[in-house]
C-alpha cells in the first residue's frame, strides 16, 4: 500500500512475523499496529520455517521478523531461504538468545538485524525502519564488542565451527532442558538432538553435558 502524505509517496512496510509462540506473534502485531506514524501496511504470521517460506512465495513482504528457536528447523538456516527466494524482503532475527554470539553469526548468514525478546518496543521499530531503508540494524553494546574484537585482531573463535542449530541445542541444554524435551520442542527425535551433542562435545573438546553448560555461561550464551 502507498500512501500519499503532503505529495510525497510513502510505502507501507509490509512484515512477516515468524515465531511459534501465538501470544507473542499477536504481541509484535499488537506492536506494530498501534505504530504512532502508521508505518506498517500488511501483517501477517507464521509459526515455523515451512508456513513462513509458503506464505513468501504467495506474497510479498519487505521485512520477515524472524525467531531462532522453531520448530523443524532452525531460524538462521532459513535466513539463506528467505534471501534466495525473495531477494528484496530483509530479515530482522528476534530471539530469546544471547545476542553477544547469535547477532554476529545471524549477520554474517544474512540477517540484515539482530534483537533480542526483551528489547523495547521502540527499539523494534526503530530497527524495523532502519532494515527497510536500507540499513542494518545492532545495539549500540554489539557494536562496541565488534569494534574491540577488531581492533584486538581476533581470529575465529571455536563458536565458529559449531551449526545454527548446535547453538541452538547449546543453549537449551544450558537452560535445563533434557535430550527429550529439546527434541520435543525442535519436532525432531532424540536420538537427532543426542547426535548434536556428540557434534557439540567433539568440535569443542569437550566430555560432558556440564562441560557444556560451562562452555555456554563462559560465551555469554544463557
């Protein structure tokens, strides 16, 4: 939808809000609606990877808002989905997650922004426009970290070496969740989740489900 305000032509920006909690989905609609300037035209919803990528290839949206931690697949791997089928709709990631690692990785796979779930609601506005003008949208805090860790000439760190989804399952099993309860929450098998730890456990060197937990709270991931 475009608007005429005082002969200039606005768009609307159009959003995809893609999470598997129904309580927040309305949340960010809630959000987004009672936007002040009246910014954002069509909101629509999906609660995992598969009905998000169906309803980009039925419609258009500028910006998909994206979580994490869903259902089948994870979030950052859809991130490469989404640009490849529709080059032009932006990807702002909307997690749970310790923005420290994830921000770094979701950017580097796509992600045109990173927040986490407990930044306020201006905030997500704000990044919303930024991304739809073009931009690319952290924190402030993010940004200092990135500046230093260049400055410092680090080198890749072993968060490098690990999946999308094995930081995923890093960090539920650093939150408490058992094998079963991951499974149940990511739709997979345990034996799948317990295949990802054996991953996690030998690409870090690591013996133990604790050592993990360890490794977790030492990278800021919980």
């Amino acid at each position: 939808m475009v608007i005429a305000l005082t002969g200039i032509n606005f768009k609307m920006i159009r959003i995809l809000i893609t999470d598997d909690h129904p309580f927040l989905r309305h949340g960010l609609r809630q959000i987004l609606e009672e936007d002040s300037e009246k910014r954002f035209g069509e909101i629509a919803e999906a609660g995992n990877g598969a009905e998000m990528l169906r309803k980009i290839m039925e419609g258009k949206y500028d910006i998909v808002i994206l979580d994490i931690s869903l259902p089948g697949r994870s979030g950052l791997d859809l991130i490469a989905d989404v640009r490849n089928m529709s080059p032009g709709t932006k990807v702002l990631v909307l997690s749970m997650f310790s923005e420290e690692q994830y921000a770094i990785k979701a950017l580097r796979l796509g992600a045109s922004g990173y927040l986490t779930k407990t930044s306020a609601p201006d905030e997500l506005i704000k990044a919303l426009v930024r991304i739809n003008n073009g931009g690319r949208y952290i924190t402030a805090s993010l940004a200092e970290k990135i500046t230093f860790d260049f400055l410092d000439e680090k080198g890749k760190s072993d968060m490098d070496l690990l999946s999308p989804r094995e930081m995923e399952v890093i960090a539920k099993l650093s939150s408490g969740r058992t094998v079963s309860a991951i499974a149940e929450e990511l739709s997979l098998s345990p034996k799948t989740i317990s295949t990802y730890r054996e991953r996690i456990l030998k690409k870090l060197n690591l013996k133990t489900t604790s050592d993990i937990i360890r490794y977790a709270i030492r990278k800021g991931l919980v």
